[in-house]
C-alpha cells in the first residue's frame, strides 16, 4: 500500500510538472498578441491568421495594414494545429468582420512532426467553421509556393503544397467561401518561390507582398 501511495504521489508530480512546463512554454504562443489584443478598437476590420509568411507581411509592409485596418496575426513557425488553438484569443475575440488564414506551410514542413494533408485541411476547416459560427466572413488562401525548406531540407514540399492548394480551393468552392490564390501567380516552373520575389525560396520579400496585396484587396474591398 506505502508504495502504491508512492507510485501514485510520483505519477501525480509528474503530471502537475508536466502541466507547469506546458504553460511555460506556451505551445500556441497566446503570449505573442495578449497586450496587442487589448488594444483593438472592437469590432475590428479584417484579421490576418498565419506563420511566418504573415508575420513578415507586417514587417514588411506596416502601411498596407494601417492604411487599410487590417490586424495582423501571424508567428513565425506555426502549424494549422496551433492557429487552431489561439484562433479564439487572436481573432474570435477581436470580433472581426473577416478573417483571412494562409496556412499550411509548417505542416508541410513537419515542424511538428507528420502530419497527413488531409488533417491539415482539418484544421483549416476547424479554424473556419469557427470563424462562421461567429458570423465572421472568411477568405482562405493558397499556400505560397516553394521548392525546398531550409531549415527542413529534402522534403519535397512543391507538390504537397500543390495537392494541399486543390484540397482547400475544392473545400472553399463547396463551402462558397472566398479563395486567393497567390500559388498560381508566384510559382517558377518547378513549383518554387522565385528569387525575385524571394530571398529564402519560402518568405516572401516586399515585390512578393506586393503581389499578394494587388490578388487580395479585391476580395477585401467590401470591409
């Protein structure tokens, strides 16, 4: 009995410093946008959901979310499963009239390890059934082209990304959701993000957000 009340004491240690290193790393990255968030004039315009692709939009371009309204609510590194997780805080919560969500590069990427295509496309569904369920319009985006990741090479992502861009143009066209394709018109000819545009093959530099801008504002004119 002394032992099993030891065993069960060490299982519960275990756990509760499981939980404790959890919320210390903060997993979804809440932390990124808290004060941020207490900040914006509700209801708010058009939240942008993304990786680092939309992280560096803001870096890049500041005045085309000023100018316009937007917010913008992307981190660097994340998956479809931790946008997923902080949507609530980061965009529900801003009361947006639109959202608009470019993901799928890091999973591709495996930056959380495998994840299948059609679990990705899962969360990008969960992402905007909760976005409709909250009257919240939504623009779903193609993922950017590239050919290889740097930090991940040799996973051939240019025809995951292809096949993961049919998957979510064929949800949004089923659904009458709004669809952006930058792929199409960003692409070299082996499926890349050219150096044009690119200085990494993956994030795009200011002329590639340009680009981005000019294929996007049309949808977002009626906000």
């Amino acid at each position: 009995m002394k032992n099993f009340k030891k065993w069960l004491m060490l299982v519960v240690c275990a756990l509760a410093a499981s939980s404790l290193l959890g919320q210390e790393k903060d997993w979804a990255n809440f932390g990124r946008y808290a004060e941020l968030n207490k900040t914006v004039e509700l209801p708010s315009k058009v939240v942008f959901m993304g990786n680092s692709i939309t992280e560096g939009w803001w870096n890049n371009d500041s005045l085309f979310f000023k100018n316009n309204g937007f917010i913008g609510r992307g981190i660097s590194g994340q998956t479809t499963a931790q946008m997923l997780v902080r949507f609530r805080a980061d965009v529900i919560n801003l009361k947006p009239k639109a959202v608009v969500i470019l993901a799928g590069t890091n999973d591709i990427a495996q930056n959380n390890g495998y994840i299948s295509q059609e679990n990705i496309l899962g969360n990008i569904i969960s992402m905007t059934e909760l976005a409709k369920a909250n009257h919240i319009d939504v623009i779903l985006c193609s993922a950017l082209p590239a050919y290889d990741f740097g930090w991940r090479k040799g996973l051939e992502p240019a025809d995951k990304i292809i096949e993961l861009n049919k998957m979510i143009k064929a949800y949004a066209d089923r659904n009458g959701f709004t669809y952006i394709d930058y792929h199409s018109q960003l692409t070299d000819g082996r499926g890349g993000l050219p150096e044009k545009y690119s200085k990494d093959g993956v994030h795009p530099t200011l002329d590639g957000y340009k680009i981005m801008e000019k294929i996007l504002l049309p949808a977002l004119s009626g906000y």
